[in-house]
C-alpha cells in the first residue's frame, strides 16, 4: 500500500473564544483600547475612561488588561496580530489544522505499542513493538523539517514485548528506552544512531505489561517502574556504566495486572514522583505519594464508573482541570472516564464519555489554547478520537480520525517537525504487516 496523500481541514474549537475570521476592530468608536485616536480608544479625549460605565476605566470589558479586552494580547480584535489562520506557518491559539488523512509508513512487523522522541538529536523518530519479534523497528525523521518518516531498521531486544518506554535513562542527553514483556531489554543511545549492548533485566513471575521510565529516588540515573502480576515493581537505576539497574521494590495497591503511571500530586508540594496504578480486574484507580526515595505510601483510591460496570483498559493522568493537580483518565470498553483531582489528595466525582473499544490515551495542548486535549485509539474500529477541552476540563463530541486499520492500541501526541503544532502518531496492523501513521499538522 503506498502512503496516502495527505489533505488538510481547518477545525475550530468549540471551547476556545477565538474564531477564524474577524473584523478588523480600528475603526471610529469601536472601544478598542488602541489609542489611535479614534473617538472611544481611551486615548485621553473626552468620554475616553472619565469614569462613565464602559470608558476603559477597569471595570469588566473596559480593555483594562482582562483577556478579550482589546488589550493588545493575541485574539482580542485590536488589529494589531494575524487571525488564527491555516497554513500560514503560525501555530495561534484556538487553532487546529490537522490533516485528515495519514501519512502511512510500513514497518515490516507487528505493530502493537509506540515510542516517539528525538532518538536522533533534533530529529523525531517513532520505536514500534509488536509483541511477536526480539525486534523493535524504528522509523526516523529525514532532518529536513518536514516530519516524514523512513523504514527499515531494527533494534534487536532480549525477548518479545509488549510495552515500551523512552527517555534519557543515563543523563548523557540522547534518549534510550526499555522494552518490558517477560524480560526488560534496556538499550542506550550512542548518539550516533546506534544502541549499546542489550542490557536485560529479569521481570519477574508474570509478563509486564506497562513499563514507564521516571525519577522516584532522586538519584541523577533514571528507574523503570511496571505492573508485574499482583504487584507495582520498581528498578532504581545505577550510575554504574552509565546505567545499570540497581535496587529493586515493590507495593500492591491493586488486585493484579497493574496499569502503572507515574505524576506528580500537587496537594503535597514536595516535588516528588507519585504513582496511579489500575486493574482490569476493578473500576477502582489506586494512588500512592512517592516519598522521594524509591519508596511509596498507599494515599487512596478512587472509582471510574458506577459499581463493576467498567473494566479498565489502560490509565493516564494529565491535569485537564488546570488546576496543577493531574486529573485521571482512565479507558474501559466503551470509552473513558475523567476523575477531576480536588487538589486536597482526593477525586471528584467521574465524569464519562463514549469513545467505542477504548484503549490508549494520549493529552496534549493540540490546539493551542491552554488547555489539555485528550486523544483516544481504538481496538474496535480502529479509530482515533480527539476530544477538545473546554477549558473546564469537560470534553465535548470527539473529531473522529480514522486509519485503514481495525485496531490501534497506541497513540501519542508530538511535534513531528518542530513547527510547533502537535501531531498525531499512531500504530496499527493491516494487510499483514504493521504500520506507522501521522496526521500531520498544518499550522
């Protein structure tokens, strides 16, 4: 199949005060706070904020610096900015223009969970695991700005697996990664698009499947944190060779088969790395506070939906509130639910939305408003759904993004070609291979 040719749509956002298209506001008595010396600018002339209700004299909608004001900020109609426009190479808030067709690239095997990061400096690549093969394939960027994606090299891992993480896990400023299944393969970037020796870590009993990469002990290396049967484990990591694991945890906060992720409560204001872990097993969400040296104390649990009407398919936190308290997200069968944190170290009450056969989330400010938008693949259809914030943190019909595909089981957020607006990357099997897709962005 070859790649799609991308066409592009310009969406507004529902939850954003900004539109595509506005009038030019300099004119006479328009209010606009410009002080150009049209009759109402509030340039000092008569009836120009002498106090009269609505004269720029600080009272709500007066331009006296509010948002919307006319205060010279982006969006407020003063004439003095381009509208949000597509195409235009400015990524403007409240602004959303993303390709409706993927740019597909074939990876020659299963495609199962994704990795996306700068494995190369200053070029954005995508690790592709399929859970079949002692392989990862890995997709690089072409450096010229443009986000295109070229096949055909693999990393060789220890066993098969089934979750994959990256990040810097030895400091040196290249990004490495760990691939969990039954076995963990850790492999270090050379920084001159090579990988070090297969570094492998046994797991334990029952096959991992999350792994998440962070810092619970505040040692410079970084550890690896996964779900292993009953139990949430930890690797801290050694700064022995560059890296090297060192000692190992564990805690059970749920009653098996753990969906790990790492945060980091505001509530307590330490600073330090906490942790969300699940299970298919209840609709209930454990958290833990990190306590800042490889150790955590169980803090509370918190339900998804009502009873045991709901399996958990996979977690994420991402503060959608904006309240500097992450928020949990967490899938089920027929969609997500959004638990909003109080910023006291409990949850509000649940809020559910439809998304068929939910399974990975990703969040990010796609649109560039200030808020976090969430993203959720499908293993039902396929589909990707991307739903907007309205700032509240209450999302409302998805924008439906759709792949050849009948089940895609990951999907990230990134800015494939650092143009400053944010991507969609997915991953998915069809026509006996797997495959890469993008939406490309066109600010």
């Amino acid at each position: 199949m070859l790649p799609a040719i991308a066409s592009v749509g310009c969406f507004e956002d529902p939850g954003s005060a900004t539109t595509y298209s506005t009038t030019n506001s300099d004119e006479t008595g328009d209010g606009d706070g410009d002080g150009d010396g049209d009759p109402g600018d509030g340039d000092g002339d008569p009836g120009d904020g002498d106090g009269v209700p609505g004269d720029g004299d600080g009272a709500p909608g007066d331009g006296d610096g509010a948002p919307g004001d006319g205060d010279g900020a982006p969006g407020d109609g003063d004439g003095d900015e381009p509208e949000p426009a597509c195409g235009d190479g400015v990524a403007s808030p409240g602004e959303l223009c993303l390709s409706d067709t993927p740019e597909q690239t074939a990876v020659n095997q299963a495609a199962l969970r994704i990795a996306v990061a700068e494995f190369d400096p200053g070029i954005m690549g995508v690790l592709v695991t399929g859970g079949e093969a002692n392989s990862l394939a890995i997709l690089r960027g072409d450096g010229n700005g443009n986000g295109a994606l070229f096949a055909g090299a693999y990393v060789g891992i220890a066993a098969p697996a089934t979750s994959i993480a990256a990040a810097d896990l030895d400091g040196d400023g290249h990004i490495d990664f760990v691939a969990g299944g039954a076995l963990f393969t850790v492999r270090r970037n050379d920084g001159n698009g090579g990988w070090g020796p297969v570094m492998t870590v046994e797991a334990g009993a029952f096959p991992s499947y999350r792994v998440v990469i962070g810092q619970i002990d505040g040692n410079a290396p970084l550890d690896i944190v996964f779900g292993e049967g009953y139990n949430t484990r930890w690797i801290r990591g050694s700064a022995t060779n560059g890296w090297s694991p060192g000692t190992q945890g564990s805690i059970q906060l749920t009653g098996g088969d753990s969906w790990v992720v790492l945060t980091q409560f505001g509530f307590d204001g330490d600073n330090f790395t906490d942790l969300m872990v699940a299970s298919r097993w209840s609709p209930l969400v454990s958290f833990a506070r990190g306590m800042g040296n490889g150790t955590f104390v169980e803090q509370g649990q918190a339900p998804i939906c009502n009873g045991n009407t709901c399996e958990i398919q996979e977690l994420h936190a991402a503060d959608v509130t904006g309240n500097d308290d992450p928020d949990i997200i967490a899938s089920f069968e027929s969609g997500f639910s959004v638990v909003p944190a109080k910023g006291d170290g409990t949850f509000d009450a649940f809020k559910l939305y439809a998304s068929p056969g939910a399974d990975h989330i990703a969040s990010g400010d796609i649109d560039n408003d200030g808020d976090i938008d969430i993203v959720v693949a499908s293993r039902t259809d396929g589909d990707l759904r991307l739903f907007l914030n309205d700032g509240t943190g209450t999302f409302g019909a998805p924008i439906v993004f759709a792949v050849p595909g009948q089940s895609t089981r990951s999907v990230a957020m990134a800015d494939m070609n650092g143009d400053g607006a944010l991507e969609l990357v997915t991953a998915y099997n069809h026509d006996g291979s797997g495959w890469v897709a993008v939406f490309k962005a066109n600010p």
